[in-house]
C-alpha cells in the first residue's frame, strides 16, 4: 500500500483541521476510505503534532465539498505539490466569491474556481 501524501502544515492557526478518524465518523466511512481518498487525491491532508489532520473546511454535514476533488486534479496536472495547493486554497483572491479559493468552493462556485486554476497552468 502507497503512503499518504501529506502537505506541509502552510495553514494559519486560526483554519480549523479535523483528525482523519474524525472526518471518517463525519462522511460515514472507515478510516481506511479516508486515506485512500487522501491518496486518490480527492482530499489533502497536513501533521499536527505527528497526527493526520484534514482542513474543517474540506467537508461537510453531507460529505466532501463538491468540486474540491476536481480542483485538486487540475493543479495536479498543474505540477503543484500538495503544499501549494493547500496554500493556493487558502489565498485571498478577491476576483473570487468568498475571497479564498475553498471558500469559493464552499458556496457552489467550483466553475470559478476550476478556471482560474485552469488558467495557472498555462
């Protein structure tokens, strides 16, 4: 089995992350799903403290946030590493609603947000 890629922790104190186990108990799935979503790309994850923490903001009530996995794969083929994507996530970006990336996403704007990370990587 490969290893879980994780991100450097780029992330602001104050950006709420949740231990792996607990985003599992909140997607309704087992711990091991939740590492094979992080290696399949479809989530990021950071160490805090040696633990693996996913960012709060990635999901929700009702699961992963729509269009997160997709942008993930588009900077990917970008070349960007899993610490500049998180970082790239977490930037303001005042063209965009809701100033960041991820909060773009959070309130159904992943066409903007797949775009302009379409267009870094030209």
């Amino acid at each position: 089995m490969s290893a879980i890629p994780v991100a450097e922790d780029v992330l602001d104190a104050d950006v709420a992350v949740l231990p792996a186990g607990e985003v599992a108990a909140l997607l309704g799935q087992s711990p091991n799903k939740v590492r094979q979503m992080l290696r399949d790309g479809q989530l990021i994850a950071v160490r805090r403290n040696g633990e693996l923490m996913i960012p709060a903001d990635f999901v929700t009530e009702t699961g992963v946030i729509k269009g997160l996995a997709g942008t993930i794969t588009v900077l990917s083929d970008a070349g960007f590493t899993r610490t500049e994507m998180l970082r790239w996530l977490y930037s303001q970006d005042e063209s965009l609603p809701g100033i960041t990336p991820i909060n773009a996403l959070r309130t159904s704007h992943g066409t903007e947000v797949k775009r302009r990370a379409q267009a870094m990587a030209f």
